[in-house]
C-alpha cells in the first residue's frame, strides 16, 4: 500500500454528512422503481446481480451506524489516502457479504429505509474524530464518510450502466468529494510534479516524477470529465479504450496513466 505522504485536503463535515444522505437518497429512489427482472440483471461487477449491487449499497451506508454502535478502537490506523489502496484485500468478502445480504432482504426499500434511519439518528449525536473500526481499519469518522461518497458514487453509475434506462442523479457534493479523493489518491501512487490532470470543475493534482512545472501551460497534462476519470480510478474503464473514445486527452511525454491505473478495485 503506497504511503500516504500527501497531506489530505480538507472536507466541508456538514457537506459531506448531508452529500451522503443526499446521495442515498437518490439510490433508493433510483432502487424502488426497478422491477424483478431489472433486479436480476448482471451489475458487470464479477458475479453480482443489480440486486447484489443495490444491497451492498445499503451496507455501505449502513457500516456507519454500525460502526458508531462498536466499541471505539483505540487507535487510528488509516489516513482518508490510505483508503483507495487499502480496499483490495477486502474485495472477496466484500462480494461474498452482498450476494448474502441480498438474498436476506428481499425488500430493499425496507433495507434501505431501516439503513437510512440509523444513520440519521446516529449521526445526529457523533462527532467527527470518532475512531470506527471498519474494514480496511480504523478511521475517524469524517474521513469514512468520505469514503461512503465514493462508494455511492462510483455504484450509482455501476446501476445506471447496468439497467438500460436508469438515470439515477449525482448530489454534485457527493461527486465532487469522490472526485477530489480520487484524484489525489494518483498523487500518492506517483507523486511528483511533472504531470498535471485536470477534472473539471472539481480538482486538479499534480503527480509523476521528472521536470517540476512551475508557470505557463504545463509540459505534460491529463484533462478528463469526472465520471470517466471514476472509471479510470476504479477498473471500470480502460485508459487507451479512454483515449480511443475522446474520453480523455493526454499530452506530453508524461502524461500516459495506464500503467498507474486503476487506483482502487
């Protein structure tokens, strides 16, 4: 796991607390409208279905007030760039626990309503610094909600790619936050200062080891919209496929990522 020697750049709490159930919020509505045959549809994530794939959606959300119901570790042990790098190891179990939990709740909306109450209430009385033992490892609390941004994200776009017609909206906090995470995590995987890439509207990094850049136009730039630069960090997408599709523009020597991505499975 690449240390995280970038300092992270600092989260909005209220924003985030509110982008989280903002965002849910437009899965569930999203999730009531599908019927049993959209359910049963391949999500394209392994062997899940879309119901595999909404119900670990409501885990995600549900690992906070359940977290917060945990006995406080006594230490922290993941910085918020520590995270991207840090989700591999869990992906078997992680699979396994949403095909398990979606044949345990067949009506997701009551999962998703109970998941949706709990964490309302939950968060209504903890503070920011509460240490949550969670999978990848200890973490505060404002730093796991940013995460569960990029868990949202990212799968709203693995239903709305895998059920034909299904335009689930992105809270702009939500994916500005998961954005900005994700950019920064190429940072720590190559830092350096000779590549810029650029997301519109919600982050630019620097990263890549050569000639520092210091005024003008940079030597090397990667610019793409932040949905594709998503899929590029998480697998979903393949950077020359990227680049066949005018997804992506790249120039300058430095500016070829496919062997730095993905950042995050």
């Amino acid at each position: 796991m690449p240390p995280a020697k970038k300092r992270a750049r600092t989260y909005d709490s209220a924003k985030i607390r509110a982008a989280v159930l903002a965002q849910f919020g437009n899965v569930r509505d999203g999730v009531r409208t599908l019927s049993e045959e959209q359910l049963a549809l391949p999500a394209h994530l392994g062997e899940w279905t879309v119901r595999d794939l909404a119900a670990h959606l409501g885990a995600a959300v549900e690992s906070v007030s359940r977290n917060l119901d945990r006995p406080e570790p006594a230490t922290r042990e993941l910085a918020l760039l520590d995270w991207p790098f840090a989700t591999a190891a869990r992906a078997g179990a992680i699979a396994d626990a949403g095909r398990e939990l979606a044949e345990r709740n067949q009506d997701l909306d009551a999962l998703y309503a109970d998941a949706e109450r709990r964490i309302t209430e939950r968060l209504a009385a903890a503070p920011d610094g509460r240490l949550l033992a969670t999978r990848t490892g200890s973490m505060t609390l404002a730093d796991h909600l940013v995460t569960r941004t990029v868990e949202l994200v990212v799968h709203t776009d693995d239903l709305n790619r895998a059920v034909p017609g299904l335009d689930i909206p992105y809270d702009r906090q939500a994916l500005a936050a998961c954005t900005r995470l994700l950019a920064d995590a190429i940072a720590v995987k190559a830092p350096g200062a000779s590549t810029e890439v650029r997301i519109p509207p919600y982050a630019v990094v620097q990263c890549v080891e050569g000639p520092r850049h210091t005024r003008g136009t940079p030597p090397n730039v990667v610019e793409t919209d932040p949905l594709t630069w998503i899929r590029l960090a998480t697998g979903r997408t393949l950077w020359k496929a990227a680049l066949d599709d005018a997804k992506v523009s790249a120039s300058g020597e430095r500016a070829d990522l496919g062997a730095l991505l993905p950042l995050m499975r």
